[in-house]
C-alpha cells in the first residue's frame, strides 16, 4: 500500500513539475491557471508590485511630496534641453504635474536633500527660460505658478543644469581591466570590523549608476552589528559554510513604489544591479571585498526579511552582499569566464 501510495505521488510531482508546464505554457491563459493553481511563485511579486502601483498613486492623489515623480519628470525636461536641435516648446504634456509635484515638494522639502531641491528648481529655471519664446499657454501658466514658489538660486554655485563634460578621467583601461580580474567574489574574510565610512564612501560611488529615468529605486540596508550579522546572513541560502566569516552584511532593497506600470516592475533588479557593481568595485578599491548573495523569492524567507528589516509591501530585497577584508589565507574560486566569442556578436 505504502509503495502504491509513494509511486502516485512521485507520478503526482512528475505531473505537476515537468508535464503540466509542458502543457500548459502554450499559452497565457493556460500558464496563469498553472500559477493559479499549481504554484505560489509569483504571489509576492504580483502583491509587491499591485502594492507599489497603489503607493505611486495614493502619493500622486495626496499632499505628500512625491520625489520619485518629480525626479523622473525633471529627467525628462533635462533631456529636453539637452536635446538637437532643442525644440522652443517641449514637455507641454507634463509640465503641469512637475510644477504641482515640485510645489508640493517645497512645502515638505525634508522629504528630499537639499541637493535634489536645488536639481528640481534649476532645471525648472533653466526650462522655463528654454521655452520662453514658446508662447504655449500651458508653459506659461506654469511659468507664473513656479515664480511664486521662490526657491532661491544659490548664484555662487554650479548650477545644477545639463552641460557639456569637458574632462575626462585619468584612469586607464588597463588599470580598470586590473580591478576587474582582482575583483573575485571572497567569502573569507579577517575578523576585523569594516568602518563605516569605507562603506558609505562605496555607496556613494555606487549612487552615481545610471538608473531608468535617474529615480535609483532602491536602498541599501547595511547590518554590521555582529549579533544581527548572526540573524542577517542565514536569511538568504547562499551563505553556508561561510556565513560566520561575512563581517558586514547589505541588503539591497528596492521599492516597487517608484512607479505607475507594471512594465516597469523589472527596474528596480536592473537599477540596483548596476549600482551593485560599482559597488563592489569601490569596496574593491578600498581594500575591502565582498561576496555578492542571491536573494531567493522564496514566500517564507520573504517574511522573514521583511520582519527582520521591517519592509513596506512594495518593497523586495534584490540581493544581499558579504563584506570585509579579505583573509589573504582564504581562497578564491577561479571563476573562468566566458570568452569574448561566447559573450558577443555583431549583429
Ligand atoms: C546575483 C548573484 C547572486 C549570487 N549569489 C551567491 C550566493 O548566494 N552565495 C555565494 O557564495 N555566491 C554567490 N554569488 C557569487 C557567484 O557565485 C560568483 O559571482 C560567480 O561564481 C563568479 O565568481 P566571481 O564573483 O569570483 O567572479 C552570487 C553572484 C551574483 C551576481
């Protein structure tokens, strides 16, 4: 009976783990009724991102300054003004709801550095003297609404507007190529604290990574007191055998809250990953390393995370990262990479 009993269920997992996907993949509907009935994989990601879309637009709706908004459409009237030939009327479409998030932003501008406000304004300034010609009753309208909302230009500053990069950076290839053949993921590391300042050094590097319309949706939580290293570093599953030598533990989380379409869902992976990786280059280059640590959707860890590090629904870890100074006694993995053939084609 039992062996009966055993054989159906393994025939039962055989069904559901490879044939029903076979069959079921031909198409959407059929896949969705597969993750409707069959697997729970998705359900964090659906809830996160249905909850992010109400976080973007219960901010648009309210008095709450939306900075991510404003960052996003000030992106877009930067490239405007960048743009050749630059048109005399752009960003008609949208430059009511700068103005409005920008107005609502000035009322709360704690909910954003004195950096970023200074960024919005200038650019608004330098937009409303681009398109001064125009004439466009909308831009005009907007115009008069935004000289009420004085924010002082600091004339003595570079102002924060597009520019023509004259320099370059003295670095070359050669050195660049030798940080990446030294950078190898280490996950032995000496039993000596990372300061704090090393860290925020590497973040702020990391912070100048491209991101989809500059909005950087993400943060980085950085754990480094050794009792919550103890709780951090099991929460992922990539960590065994090692995880007592991690010294200071980042967990990389993004925030869903950043945009409106569900097409947008990828970019807080994308986004993250790129600053990721100057990161761990800057860590690299101060003479610390790191590990990079995969962060599995998977439902229990999820709450385990989210209780840990006290996430909105709309946030989701992307990745953790393993960091100290390196154990010149611990080994490397070899790491082979592809060759150039592998990786590229001209198309
Ligand atoms: C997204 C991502 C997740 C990773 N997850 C883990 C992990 O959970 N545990 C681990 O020991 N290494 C992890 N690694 C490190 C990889 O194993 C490593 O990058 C790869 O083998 C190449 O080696 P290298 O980093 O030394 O070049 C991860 C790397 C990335 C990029």
């Amino acid at each position: 009976m039992k062996s009966i009993l055993k054989k159906l269920r393994r025939k039962q997992r055989r069904f559901v783990g490879s044939d029903l996907p076979r069959l079921l993949s031909k198409n959407v509907l059929l896949a969705k009724l597969y993750y409707l009935l069959f697997s729970r994989a998705f359900d964090r990601e659906l809830r996160s991102v249905l909850a992010g879309r109400d976080a973007y637009i219960t901010q648009l709706s309210s008095e709450a300054a939306n900075a991510t908004l404003l960052t996003r459409n000030i992106h877009r009237l930067e490239k405007g003004l960048l743009m050749r030939p630059r048109r005399d009327t752009f960003a008609a479409g949208f430059i009511t709801e700068t103005v409005t998030a920008f107005s609502k932003l000035v009322k709360r501008p704690q909910t954003c550095t004195p950096d970023q406000l200074r960024w919005f304004a200038d650019v608004l300034r330098e937009y409303f003297t681009a398109t001064a010609q125009s004439q466009h009753p909308v831009i005009e309208r907007q115009r008069q609404r935004f000289v009420t909302l004085v924010v002082e230009e600091e004339l003595d500053e570079v102002r924060k507007v597009p520019y023509k990069r004259t320099q370059r950076v003295n670095i070359s290839f050669e050195d660049f190529a030798k940080l990446s053949y030294q950078r190898r993921s280490v996950r032995w590391f000496l039993e000596q604290p990372v300061p704090r300042t090393l860290i925020d050094r590497a973040i702020s590097v990391a912070s100048q990574s491209p991101s989809a319309c500059n909005r950087q949706p993400f943060r980085y939580v950085i754990i480094d007191d050794p009792a919550k290293i103890a709780k951090a570093v099991e929460l992922p599953m990539g960590t065994r055998g090692y995880a007592h030598s991690i010294q200071s533990f980042i967990v990389c989380v993004g925030n869903l809250s950043a945009y409106f379409h569900e097409r947008d869902r990828h970019l807080i992976y994308i986004d993250a990953s790129l600053a990721n990786m100057a990161l761990m280059y800057s860590l690299e280059v101060l003479g610390l390393s790191s590990v990079p640590i995969n962060w599995p959707d998977i439902e229990p860890r999820e709450r385990m995370m989210q209780d840990f590090l006290g996430l909105k629904d709309y946030e989701r870890p992307i990745m953790c990262m393993g960091v100290g100074y390196p154990d010149p006694e611990g080994m490397v993995a070899y790491s082979q990479k592809k060759d150039l053939d592998q990786l590229r084609v001209y198309a």
